[in-house]
C-alpha cells in the first residue's frame, strides 16, 4: 500500500484534522481569549482545504480520481465538489459568528474547533468508499454538530436542541448501523465495490431490509420526511449560527453521502431504492411546505423549509441518471447559497437591545425600517420559492429537467404542483416584510461581517447567478460522471 | 438598425431606471421613470418604423449563448412588434396616471412598473422557450408587489390569490416545456413551432399550456383572480394587468398551443369554445349588476377574452387576425377606461357607481373621452373594437354557427352594461354635491387619455396599419393549422362577384356612401 500517494489523496482531511489538532493546542493555552484568532485560523485552514480540494478538482490529472487506504477512500470530482460546498458553507457559518455572540461571553475557542472537526468528518462522509469510513465521518461531524447545537450554556433551549439532536441522531445511527450489518453480512463486504457486485444478480429479502435500513438511517441525517421531527426544534433551539452551519454544511454532505452509496454501492439496484426516495421526495415536500405554514418562529419556518428543499434535491436523485447526480449538485451549491443568505438575514434582525427577533410577526414593515436587509431576505424567499429570475429557480430546473428526461413526468408534475404551496408561506414572509405596517422591533445595527456574507449570498441569488449556469454545470457533469460510472 | 441590438437596449433601459429609482428621491423617480418610459416609446416606435413588412419573418434577432440550457435569444415577428408596440405606448401613460396618486413609496413603485415593463417586453421577444418562461413568471413578482403595497383595503388577499392562481397554471406549464425540449432537443422557439409533436403527446402538452394561459388569459372559470387583482390594484396597475399582462395569455396561445400541437388544439378546440361561449354570457351578467366601476370593468375583460379564444381557435385568418386586434383594442380600451375610473377616483376615493351622476354637466370633456372608451368597448363601427369583434366572429362562423350565436349575444349584453354604466355615471342628475363639483380633465389627464383615443380611433378606420405587420405572419401559422382545421358547420360557398357594386345607380350618378353613419 502506498501510504504517500493514499495521505495525498486524503490531502484536504489530513491537512484539516492537523489544522485542528494545532488549533486545540491554541485553545487550550489561549483560553477564552484566543476566541477571535482560533476562529480567523479555523476560516483559513478551511480555505486551505478548499484549495487542496479544488486543485484535485481542477487539474486534469486526477480527473480519474484515485481510491486511498486499500479502497476505505475515494477522490474524486463528486468528492471535491461537495467538499467545496461544505468548506464555503463553513466558513460562511464562522465569519458570522464572533459577532455573534458578543454581546454575552459564550462565545469560546472551541466553536471554530468543533467546526473544523465537523468539515474533516463531513469530507470524509463524502469521500467515502467503504461503509466502514462512512460511519467513522458521520459519527465525527454529528459529535461536533450535538456539542454545536448545545453550545449557548445559559440558554435551555440550546440544551435541549442539543440532548434532543444527539438522542434522536444516536437512534439514527443505530438504525443505520443495523442496516450496514445487514448489508454486510448478505454482500460479505463492507466496500461500496464488492456490494456492488454481490448485489449485481439480484437482491435476497434480507438485503433489501439493509438497504431499506441504511437509507432510512441516512433519511435522519438529511431531514428527509418521515425522519424530519427533530429538525425544527433543533433549528429553533439552537444558536442561530450553529443553524445556518446544520442547514448548510452537514445536509451537502448527507445528501452527496447518500448519492454516493445510492449511485454507486447500490448502483445496479435503482429500482429497489428508487421507489423510497420518490417516496421520502415528495413526502418532504409535502410536509415541508404544508408544516411551515402554521409557524410563527422564522428559524422553525426555515426548518420546514430545508425539508421542503431537501425533497426536490431528491428527486435529483430518484432520476438515478448521471443528469439527475449533476442537478442535484447544481441545486445543493444554489441552496447553500440561499440558506446561508436567509439564516444570516434572520442573524442580523436584532431589537434595540441586541437580542434577536424570531418572531415573524416582528418583522413587519421591515421594508421600512431596513430596506436592504428586507430586499435580501425578500430575494432569499423567493429564490427559495422557485420564482425565476431568482436563482434559486435554476435548481428546481435543473432537478425537474433530470426527472423529465428520466421519464419521471408524473413525479416532476406532482412535485412541481406541490412547489406552489411552499410558495406561500414565502410569499408570507414577503408580505409581513413589505404590506404590513411597521412593527418598529428590528432596529439593531448589523455588523459589517453579517453584510459581506449576506450581499455575497443575494449576488449569487440574484439574476447575476444566471451568469454562472455554465462553469456550474461543467464542474456539476464532471462530478456526477464520477460517480455514475464508477465501479 | 445596422445590426444595433434594439430589443436589448428596449430590455436594458427599464433596468438602469429602475436601479437609479431605487436610490433617488420621490420626484426625481417619477421624472426617471418617465423619461425612461419615453425613451422606450421612442425605441418601440423605430422598432416599428424599422420592422420591414413581408421581409424575413423573425427580425432583430439577437443570439448569445451565455446560459446553459438554453440562450438569451431575441427576436420578433409581427404579431409580437404589435405587441410590445401596445407595451411601451401604455407605459409612459402608466406612469403619467400614478403621478400624484401614488405618494408612498414612490422610487419602489417606480423600479417594479420599470420591472414590469422590461419582463413584458422580454415574454413578447423571448425566442427561447425557458427565457420566455423566466420572463413570464417573474412577472408575478413585481405584481405581486404592486397589488400588495399600494393596493386597496382587501390588497392582501388579492395579491396572494393573483400570486399563487398564476403559479400554479404555469409549473405544469413548466413541466411540458421540459418534456417538449427533452423529446426535440432544442428550445428555439421558431423551430418548435415547426416541430410535429406525437398525437397523443400534443393532448398533454396542450392540456399543460392551457392550464398556464388560461389562468393568464384569464378564462372562466379561472378568472376569477382578475376581479379581486384589479378592485385592489392602483389605477396603473390595472391599466397594465388589463392593457397588457392578459395579452400573454393570448400570446402564449398564439406562439405555442397553435402551431407547436395544431392536432391537439383542434381536438380541444371544444374546451376552449365552451369556456369561452360560459365566459361570455356569464361574467356579462355578472358585470351588469356590479356596484363598483373597476369590477365592471375587469368583468368586461373577460368577456372580451372569450372573443379573443374563440377567434384564435377559429382555425382561419379571419379569427386569428381579429383576435389579434381584440387584443391590441382591449389593451388600449380597456386601460382607457380604467384611467377613466382612475380619474374620478383621485377626485372622489370611490369607485361607486352610485356616489356619481351627471358627470357630463360638470366634467363634459371627460364625459367626451368616456363615451368614446364605451363605445369602442362595445364594438361600435369607426372603434377599434368593432374591427376586432368582426373579425374575429366572422372567423368563428366559418367552424362553428353556435358558438357564434352566443358570442354575439355576450356583444348585445356588452352595450348593456356599459351603456348602462355610462348612463348612471355620466347622465341623470347630479345627486351629489361633492361628485358635482368635481373639476374637469386637466393636462397631466389630457395627457393620458389624448393618445389613447387617438390610437383607437386609428385602428378603428384604418386598421390595415397594424394588420400589415402580422399579416403574413398569421398567414404561416393559417397554413401550418390548415392541416387540423376542423371543417365546420357553416359550409360557406364563395359567390360570383358582381360586376358593380349593390348599391350602384343605374347611371352612375349620386354616389351614396354605405357608410354606417346613423349608427350614433
């Protein structure tokens, strides 16, 4: 085994986990007030990933990509690229933060940590090639992510995010586990590879009920319907930036996990899963739209909203083309874009003493009493909502023209129908923030951090992104011809 | 225009004023606005003057393949010049009407009729199907806005009944448009409507469209957005929904039902006749008990759609070309007639028909222009609308005696309610003492109503203007539909022409004019 090749394949972990390895040192010795530096050091060492990353992404030399450590691990485009999503979608979530919690003392070294721990084992989720290195990065970045959701201490609600986030995903966890087993045990390996072939002739009862296991386990991870309870009561319990990171950074890496050991492990059995993530799409899309419209808590709303969002990312999936894998990581890089841009919008509504504003009804007449952050939050809903120009309309496009061209028409119809219905509560948001009369609570002052992530978020989103459909699209075909014709 | 990208630059400068409206003042974004909208008259107008007639069918082209999946391709026929002709010539006026009435908001208001007029202009040049799709949707945004801002008591309501009624109609639309594209691989809108789709897909897709116009259009019993849009939008908001968003509607069948399923539009051409003969009568009736001016109105439009579906569904020239002028003479006739409302409503704040009367002693010039707008929304002889209305009825006796029967009693039951609407605003007695003492048009009103009146007039007597453009365009798509064109009941025979004229004397002396003269 050639361990340099394998530690450079692996580059961008190896790199992250030694940046957070010295960033514990840091902390430790710093203390508290090492908080703002651990956390400019943590954003570098992302871009320095991301660099490693998109260098394999780039460079025709590795545009075959190349398996590490005896096949545990895989490089590739689809890789990268969702490695890029994730290190962009991290760094979005710390350069908002300090600011953040300043007004109490919470804030502390070991957020940045947490978050460079979560990036390595959400790098190696996607990277995955065997199941046994997909649990040991899914375990990694959800022990981060449950210390993350319980981070503000003084705050129960935080606490509780976190006890019920960790309970309900070590339920998931088990529940994925058993599926591995069963898989194992009916393909007598654990390599994405070797279950391909053991499953090329045919699927026995029991390793159906594995599949059927596995993916349920992973349904958890990615919110999807009918494993979605936890998410709104943790998006609302927890920190509103530990939120934007939930909604970002961990869903690219679920779903790119999902469609790697979808397209690849369970490749030549589509029709067995296919009908359960047509099912767990259209259901989240369902649920997604028709429970948002009862909240009155924008984080809770949001919640409802990434389900919704996760339901159409599926039905990229559910195509189970190369098209489909591509469309999907279209509509993950714009929805990234979008949740990033609304939880930063919803981060920055503060009342005249500093606290934050959750309630919608609070928001009303925000159109004249911060016209901006109304315009970007208004833009962010209805990109969210599909309605183009916006660009968040390219990604249903995208998805829909997959489903299409996989002859799903009844599924892209039905989907698309029930895409009017999340219409609405965006168009609710949209309707407090321009037509009501001004509620007069959001007058806080942002800080400059909180606009520069946000007006990047509202460029990509705005028409302008219409401009990018093509260097997109080719990095987006690249990597799904990775997967698809893998193995 | 040597090569000088005209659709762009008509694209392009609603834009930059909506951008600087943004951030300017409220009487500066009134002026930007305005001169921007002039400055788009002044392009539409050498658009027009450019447009070589019976030269290549699609002109001004422009092609830049920046997208992917599909590219920003411009382009336009005549049927879509007359169009965004009626565009930016409602424009200026649009703006002109919300001049004093709007007094909040007024850069925000200004940026999204700015909006609105560059997404119209873009739906009628698209040659794209997705660029026409983003177009047609985004439209709905700043509508939306419009409605719900600066709209009436009920704006709420009405604008998310307006919003989610569109959307729903055009995701299936959507929809078909992927599976068109997936099955002929391009999504150039000129080879489309050359494409011959299966049989048995055409009735879907067809079925996806419909769903999409016909909420557009509006048809019944999907109008029923229209009513509510219009009581709560401001008076320019009407002028455009009226003037030219219900005209995408008829558009969208015109560039796509027809020619892209010619098949599946004559196999359904029942739908759309039986809707259309229900619309007629039944919001006629409704408009003739309405109390409130702007309902009437709206109500009027859709009856006046119903003309335009079943003349484009007649399958000849005759029923396309009069559509054609249906909607050209319903968008100026019909925004007229909302700026009518328009002007007494900035006097009065209500728009009952009851609080009026007598308006023709104190206001006469104003009663002049409304008496015009009545008659040409009835369908009088020397009006645009009577040109339209012929046409396209005429059209529709050659397939269908029926249908044609009941649309013309929808014309009787026309001039009822809008005599009867004239009669109770402009006639009788002056019941109250604050309608009597209302003041007469002043310019910035002249202004408005002035080149509407002139236009209707001009397309009245000489409609062979604007059927000239689009002449042999109807012509294409006449022999394009000749192979579904169902037969009809009528069974017409061309005659032998005489050799002189009915009415000539036997020495040739005293010549009589046949024209309609004791029609007033």
């Amino acid at each position: 085994m050639d361990y340099a090749n394998s530690l450079y394949l692996t580059g961008p972990e190896v790199f992250l986990s030694v940046s957070g390895l010295i960033l514990t040192l840091l902390a430790a010795w710093g203390g508290r007030p090492s908080a703002r530096y651990t956390t400019i050091l943590a954003v570098a060492a992302l871009f320095g990933a991301g660099a490693l990353t998109a260098q394999f992404l780039i460079n025709d030399a590795y545009s075959l990509g190349g398996d590490a450590f005896g096949g545990l691990y895989r490089m590739d485009a689809f890789g990268s690229m969702a490695k890029l999503l994730i290190y962009a979608a991290a760094i979005g979530c710390l350069i908002v933060t300090p600011r953040f919690f300043d007004k109490g003392t919470e804030y502390r070294p070991e957020y940045p940590l947490l978050v460079v721990f979560a990036a390595v084992g959400m790098g190696m989720m996607v990277s995955a090639a065997d199941l046994m290195t997909l649990y040991i990065g899914l375990e990694m970045s959800s022990l981060a992510s449950y210390v993350l959701a319980s981070f503000a201490r003084s705050d129960g609600r935080s606490a509780e995010a976190g006890l019920k986030y960790f309970v309900l995903g070590a339920l998931a966890s088990g529940i994925l586990l058993y599926g591995i087993s069963l898989v194992y045990g009916f393909a007598g390996s654990t390599s994405y590879p070797a279950i391909r072939a053991a499953f090329d002739g045919g699927l026995g009862t029991g390793a159906m009920f594995g599949i059927v296991f596995v993916l349920a386990g992973l349904a958890f991870k990615i919110s999807a319907v009918p494993f979605h309870m936890w998410t709104p009561d943790v998006y609302e319990g927890a920190p509103t930036p530990v939120t934007t990171f939930f909604a970002t950074a961990p869903k690219v890496a679920a779903i790119a996990m999902t469609a790697r050991i979808s397209l690849d492990a369970f490749g030549n059995q589509v029709d067995v899963w296919r009908q359960i993530v047509i099912f767990a799409a259209l259901a989240s899309i369902l649920v997604g739209a028709l429970g948002a419209i009862g909240q009155s808590n924008v984080k809770r709303l949001l919640a409802y909203s990434s389900i919704n969002n996760v339901g159409f990312i599926l039905i990229g999936l559910a195509a189970g083309t190369a098209a489909g894998t591509s469309a999907m990581l279209v509509y993950l890089a714009i929805y990234v874009a979008m949740s990033l841009g609304s939880f930063v919008a919803v981060l920055m509504m503060r009342d005249a003493a500093g606290n934050q504003v959750e309630s919608i009804a609070d928001m009303a007449g925000l159109s004249r009493t911060n016209p901006m952050l109304a315009l970007c939050l208004a833009a962010m809903m209805l990109s969210l909502a599909g309605i183009p120009p916006l660009f968040g309309f390219w990604g249903k496009f995208v998805v829909f023209q997959a489903a299409v061209e996989a002859d799903l028409v009844v599924l892209a119809a039905i989907g698309i129908a029930a895409s009017v219905i999340g219409a609405f509560y965006y168009l609710k948001i949209v309707k407090i923030m321009y037509f009501d009369e001004p509620a007069e609570v959001v007058t806080g002052k942002s800080d400059l951090s909180h606009w520069a992530v946000l007006a990047i978020c509202a460029i990509v989103v705005s028409p302008l992104g219409y401009l990018a459909t093509k260097p997109l699209g080719v990095l987006a075909d690249r990597a799904a011809a990775a997967l698809v014709f893998a193995g | 225009m040597g090569g000088f990208p005209i659709l762009s630059a008509m694209l392009l400068v609603p834009l930059v004023a909506a951008m600087a409206c943004l951030l300017v003042r409220a009487g500066t974004a009134r002026s930007i606005a305005l001169v921007a909208t002039l400055l788009n008259l002044a392009l539409g107008i050498a658009l027009w003057a450019n447009y070589d007639i019976g030269g290549a069918q699609w002109q001004f082209t422009e092609r830049h393949e920046i997208f992917q999946g599909f590219s920003y391709a411009l382009g336009i026929d005549g049927i879509a010049l007359l169009l965004i002709v009626l565009s930016v010539f409602l424009m200026p006026i649009c703006i002109l009407a919300s001049w004093e009435s709007i007094q909040k908001r007024v850069g925000e208001y200004m940026a999204a009729f700015l909006i609105m007029e560059l997404l119209m202009i873009g739906v009628f040049a698209a040659q794209d199907m997705f660029l026409f799709y983003i177009f047609f949707e985004a439209g709905l945004i700043p509508m939306y806005l419009i409605i719900g801002i600066w709209g009436g008591a009920n704006r709420i309501y009405a604008s998310y009944k307006f919003f989610l009624y569109t959307l729903l109609g055009s995701v299936l639309m959507l929809i078909a448009m992927l599976w068109m594209v997936n099955a002929s691989g391009t999504t150039d809108i000129p080879t489309l409507m050359n494409y011959d789709f299966p049989v048995k897909a055409q009735t879907w897709l067809w079925l996806a469209f419909f769903a999409s116009f016909a909420v557009k259009m509006p048809m019944w019993p999907v109008h029923t957005w229209l009513p509510d849009a219009h009581v709560q939008a401001p008076t320019a908001g009407s002028v455009i929904l009226a003037g030219v968003l219900l005209k995408m509607g008829g558009y969208g069948f015109i560039r796509f039902s027809l020619p892209m399923f010619p098949e599946a539009s004559a196999q359904l051409m029942w739908v759309i006749f039986v809707l259309s003969m229900a619309a007629v009568v039944i919001t006629s009736l409704i408009a003739l008990v309405q109390h409130d001016m702007k309902k009437l109105i709206a109500y009027s439009s859709v009856a006046h759609m119903a003309i335009v579906t079943v003349g484009l569904f007649s399958f000849n020239v005759q029923g396309l070309e009069g559509s054609m002028i249906v909607m050209l003479s319903h968008g100026l006739v019909s925004g007229a007639l909302f700026l009518c409302v328009g002007v007494i409503y900035d006097r009065l704040h209500t728009r009952e028909i009851d609080r009026y009367g007598g308006l023709s002693i104190n206001m006469p010039h104003y009663a002049l222009l409304f008496m015009l707008f009545t008659m040409a929304s009835v369908g009088l002889p020397g009006t645009s609308g009577f040109v339209g209305e012929f046409l396209s009825l005429a059209g529709i006796y050659k397939v269908s005696t029926t249908v044609t029967l009941v649309c013309t009693t929808g014309i009787i039951l026309g001039a009822a309610y809008m005599l009867y609407l004239y009669r109770r605003v402009a006639f009788g007695e002056q019941k109250n003492a604050d309608a009597a003492a209302m003041s007469d048009l002043n310019l910035r009103e002249w202004l408005m109503l002035g080149p509407i009146a002139a236009a209707v007039l001009w397309m009245g007597v000489y409609p062979e203007s604007f059927l000239a453009p689009m002449r042999k365009d109807i012509a294409a798509l006449d022999a394009r539909l000749s192979r579904a064109a169902p037969s009809g009941d009528a069974h017409l025979v061309a005659g032998e022409p005489k050799a002189e004229a009915a009415n000539a004397m036997p020495e040739g002396v005293g010549e009589h004019e046949a024209t309609a003269e004791g029609a007033h």
